[in-house]
C-alpha cells in the first residue's frame, strides 16, 4: 500500500515545501497587499494561501501520476516532469520578486514566463494522462488571474 501512495506523499509535500519556503522568504513582506492600490477583483489576502494549498496538492497529484505513468511514454514524461520542475522555480521566485523586491513589472514578465511553462506542462502531461494534465488547469487559471491582478497592480502603483 505504502509503495503505491508513497509517490504521491512525496510529491505533495515538495510541492507544499516550495510554496512554504517561498512564504517563509516573503512573509515580512506580505503588508505590501494591504498597503498598495488593488484592482477590481483583488480577493482578500486570507484567500491566496488557501487556493496556493489546494494548487499544490493539485499540482503534486499530478505530477505523481505522471511519474508512476512514466512507463507509457518516457520522453514526454520525463520532459513534463521537467518543465513541472522549472514552473515551481519560476513560481517560487515570483513572490519574492513581487513582494520583496516589489518589482512589478518584472514579477509580471516573470508571470508570464511562469504561465508558459504551465502551459507546457499541461500540453506533455497530456500525452501521458489526460487527468494529471486536466489537474494543472486550475494552476494555469489561477496564474492568469494572477496575471491580471500583477498587471493592474502595477499600473495602479
């Protein structure tokens, strides 16, 4: 039993651990969301580390389906998983791009990069199982939303 969830514990917890340690990294820095001028639609600040957990167990079930689907079609796999990787670095940076740094327009090119590599993620997960790549939608939806939220921001400040 253990060896059948045991890639999914791991995978989820990365996945948490980016999202915790990039928190960690920015929290003396999160009064920043209160104090700018936010657009229209800009959700309260207690929302983003309830839809980030939820993302990240998302994202991390879907990248151990892949890892234990691996068999069916490696490259793509392999090449997924990858691409997965490089999103959590992109996506680890970016809060304390935004947050510490306050750079908003370069946390916004950085967004978009981030969104692309979702995007592919989705595209090669999708050769190996349709469901782990329907798991990162909700990651791409989010990070356009975020898109629209760090663009306004940074033209309203």
């Amino acid at each position: 039993m253990w060896n059948k969830i045991k890639p999914y514990v791991i995978s989820c917890a990365f996945a948490l651990g980016v999202g915790a340690l990039s928190s960690l990294l920015t929290m003396g820095n999160m009064d920043l969301y209160s104090d700018i001028n936010q657009p229209p639609l800009a959700p309260p600040a207690i929302i983003f580390p309830i839809v980030w957990t939820i993302l990240y167990i998302l994202m991390g079930i879907s990248a151990a389906i892949i890892f234990t689907n691996r068999s069916k079609n490696r490259i793509d796999a392999d090449n997924g998983l990858l691409v997965y990787g490089l999103s959590l670095i992109l996506n680890f940076f970016w809060s304390i791009i935004f947050f510490n740094l306050r750079a908003f327009l370069f946390s916004f090119i950085w967004l978009i990069i981030l969104w692309g590599t979702i995007l592919a993620t989705i595209l090669l997960y999708r050769k190996v199982n349709k469901p782990a790549a329907y798991l990162q939608i909700p990651y791409l939806l989010w990070v356009t939303f975020a898109g629209y939220l760090n663009f306004s921001i940074y033209l309203l400040n």
